[in-house]
C-alpha cells in the first residue's frame, strides 16, 4: 500500500488485516530490535555514568535523594514523571539509560505499528527505520529529554486520528496519547493538535474526534496550568517567562542555525559554530522536496481523498517544526524530532511506491536501497563521536561533583554558578542562582542558606570570583573546567 491510498478502512477488512500480519516477516519487530542494539553498544556504554544539564532538572524534581533543581517555565513535567519509578528506586544512572532503551525501543514499535493497516508491514517499519536511524534518535532514546517522546507520540496520534472513523478505539487511544505528549511537552502538543483540529472540522467523518482530542489536551495540560497559577501568576504569566526564557519568541529565521547545528553541537545557542560534515547534512535539504514530491505522487492518484496518509502528517510536521524554525534564535538537533518522525511517513511510502513501480527494473530498486543505505551508514558514522563529546560534558559535571564531595561539599549543601544545576545533582546538593534564566535566589538569602550549610561556587577557570567569595579559598577541580571557591 503506499501514500494515496484512501484512509477509511473496515474493520473486518482490518481485522483479516490483522491476521495477516501474523504470516509475515516481522519488519517492524527487527527494526525496534536493531534501534535498541544500536543504543545498547554505541550508545548507553558511553552515556551510561553522568546525566546531562536538561536531564539533572527532569529527573531531579521526583528524585526522594537529591532536592529538587529549578524547573524553569518553558519546561512540562511529563519527563519527571517518565523517569519517578526508577529514580525512587535507585541512583544508578545506568539503570535510568538501560529502562529508557526499553521503553523508547517499545514506543517506537507501537508509534509505528498505529501505521500498519494505513500503510502496511514493510513500509511502516522502512519510515520507523528512516527516523531510528537518524542519530538524534539513537542518542535520545536513552536520554531523559521530551523530545524523542513527542515525536513518537506524534507519529502515533496522527496514525489514530485517521483510523478513528473505521475503529470506535482509535478514538480513545488518540486521547491517551495526545494526553501523554501534553505532559511531556505541551507547546508542541498545541502546535501538533493545530493541523489535526483544522482537518477534523473541515471534513465531518473526523468531527467525533474533536472532543477526544480536546479532552487529552485538556487533561494534560492541567498540571502545566496549576503550576502557572501557583508560580508564574497566571497563564499568561507564564507564557511570559517562557519567552523571556527562550530569549524572545518572535519571528527569526532560524533555518541556518537548524542547519548548522545539525550534527552538534547538542545545544547551538548563541549559533555561532561552523558546519560540520556538509555532506552528511544534505538529506536534511532533500526532505522538503521528498515531502512535496510524495504530496504530487498522492494528489495525482484517484484513490486519494482530500484528507490523504501524505497530507496530513506533512502539515503536523510544517507546524511542529514552525516554532523551532521560525520563532527561535538558537537551535538544538533533537527540536525537530517530531518533524523527521512524521516526514518519515511520507517518505517511506513514496520510496515503497517507486519500488513497486520499478518493481521489473533492478535499477530503480538498487538505487532507492543504495540511497537509504548511504543515509543510515551516514548517520552511524556521526553516532560514535557525537555521543562520545555528550558523555565527555556529563561526566566533567560528574567529576566536579566528586571533588566538592571530598572537599567537605556534601548533603545537605548548596552549590551555585553558571554551571552549578548539573554538578550540584550529580553531587547530591541544592543548586541555586542569582542571574539568567534560572535564577532561584537574592544574594542574600543564597549567602544567609550558605551560613548553615556546605557551600561553594564555581566559576569557569579564568574569570573573576564573586565579589561576596573574595576572601574564600580556592580549590582547582582537576579535569574539569571550573575552579570552586568555599568560605571554609
């Protein structure tokens, strides 16, 4: 089946469907498969001892050992939640990698297999190997961030939304996870539910899914809520710092940066780093005219209906990659996960499509297999160095932590600086600060808490102390680049 198939399927046509998956080889199973040994040796070995800045505030906030790090305003908590039952069980970090391998591995073949009866077997899992073997994704999969959760889930919502008028379930399921996105992330929970809400009021057989997919964003969004209103003043307080925070959403052209900071570094922000690997870069370019070729492909078959597998999960990628493109001054390359996970979708198809086509010409096949096997070799030449330079900055926050540990700096103690949130987790202390966007504390109530607890600061090796540590002794924290100063 390809990309201009109509969407409407029966359910017994569904059920036989079903039946006959059971009879097939297993693409889908092997894919997952191959994505969770992709993490567990290049991955997880590396990555497997420290957690990364991002990671320290989202697992800190339910972590019963350590106080809880500062949880900024653009921040949901649905990641916090993912990671609680592991982390009140243990401290190991390993355990933490080894749980996410199991649980992205599980989500990504459930994402996917929502596509099954929409695209069938082979080309679902050739658009989940598509997107599992880029290296964003490998390295995210066992990383407590939002982003790779987001784009499964996406994958996963768009796939119900069109099955929801041939199966009474897919509705309930569309809620369920429309609900679990919103928790992890609800900025881009709103901006996925834009495109689907637009098709579901403009065409009446998706109209009985507007108050399910309401009702997840309702739902979901209602810690999110309760936290603005107890912390921030309001919505619309909130709303406010979390562009503060972002450095002033408005309109900025933000392709270049996306470009640049393509394969690293993990956050380009300010963006001022040259292009690495441009010929590795250059299927990120191709995936706007795949996109609109499949679109053509599927506008020119009779089968297609308005609302097509191709239509849809193109407009959700437009509109959850729109913020991150157009509405930021930085860039990060696992932002645009979600959009690589539904342009998966279409592109797979197309690719299934012209391999039925040229089906008698071993030329057409060998080149559309030449060309994903170049992707992916290219994607797992990245892998290894990037996710060695992501283990190298978590483990010197690690290692810093250790030194402040054997200095005196231990719990309950307070640790403060440009790089403190990260180091004071890993070392088991509260973090504070009195500057940027994490600014949790005046001087005087940080210097009145430091009078009653072990305390430092740290600042990176060559810049000026704090006027307030100027008689405070220095200590050079080997293998890291921060010195700390205590006032004992």
């Amino acid at each position: 089946m390809t990309a201009g198939i109509a969407v409407e399927r029966h359910p017994a046509a569904l059920a036989r469907e079903s039946r006959r998956w059971r009879r097939r080889t297993p693409w889908l199973t092997l894919v997952a498969c191959a994505y969770a040994v992709v993490q567990l040796v290049l991955v997880v070995p590396r990555t497997g001892h420290a957690l990364g800045w991002d990671e320290s505030v989202y697992v800190s906030q339910l972590d019963p050992r350590t106080p809880a790090a500062y949880f900024s305003a653009p921040r949901s908590r649905g990641v916090s939640y993912l990671t609680a039952p592991v982390v009140a069980l243990t401290d190991s970090v390993l355990v933490l990698r080894l749980t996410l391998v199991a649980l992205s591995t599980k989500a990504l073949y459930c994402a996917y297999r929502t596509w099954r009866p929409l695209l069938g077997d082979a080309t679902a899992a050739l658009a989940a190997l598509l997107f599992a073997g880029l290296w964003s994704a490998q390295l995210a999969g066992s990383q407590a961030m939002p982003n790779l959760w987001v784009a499964l889930g996406a994958v996963a919502v768009v796939g119900w939304f069109l099955r929801s008028p041939g199966e009474p379930r897919a509705r309930w399921w569309l809620a369920v996870v429309v609900l679990g996105i919103t928790l992890v992330r609800l900025p881009d929970a709103g901006w996925l539910a834009l495109p689907l809400l637009v098709g579901a009021v403009c065409f009446r057989s998706r109209r009985h899914a507007v108050p399910f997919l309401l009702g997840g964003l309702v739902l979901g969004a209602t810690p999110w809520v309760a936290e603005a209103c107890l912390r921030f003043g309001g919505v619309t307080g909130r709303l406010h710092r979390s562009s503060a925070t972002e450095g002033g959403m408005s309109w900025h052209l933000n392709t270049a940066n996306a470009w640049h900071s393509l394969n690293g570094p993990q956050l380009c922000r300010p963006c001022h780093i040259p292009l690495t690997h441009p010929e590795l870069t250059l299927w990120w370019l191709a995936l706007p005219l795949l996109a609109a070729v499949s679109l053509l492909v599927a506008a020119h078959d009779r089968r297609t209906r308005p609302l097509t597998l191709t239509t849809l999960p193109l407009l959700c990628a437009f509109s959850l990659s729109f913020p991150y493109l157009f509405l930021l001054t930085y860039s990060a390359p696992r932002f645009l996960l979600p959009a690589y996970a539904l342009l998966s979708l279409p592109v797979a198809a197309l690719a299934a499509r012209v391999l039925a086509t040229g089906r008698r010409t071993r030329t057409v096949t060998a080149v559309v297999v030449l060309v994903i096997g170049l992707q992916l070799a290219g994607q797992a030449v990245l892998l290894p160095g990037i996710s060695a330079r992501v283990a190298a900055v978590s483990q010197r926050y690690r290692t810093a932590a250790h030194a402040l540990n054997s200095l005196g700096v231990r719990p309950p103690c307070l640790i403060t600086g440009p790089s403190a949130l990260p180091v004071a987790y890993a070392a088991g202390c509260a973090s504070a600060e009195l500057h940027g966007n994490n600014r949790s504390l005046t001087r005087g109530a940080l210097l009145d808490r430091a009078d009653h607890m072990p305390f430092a600061v740290l600042v990176p090796r060559g810049h000026q102390r704090p006027r307030y540590a100027h008689h405070w002794t220095r200590h050079r924290l080997p293998g890291t680049p921060w010195t700390a100063y205590t006032p004992r």
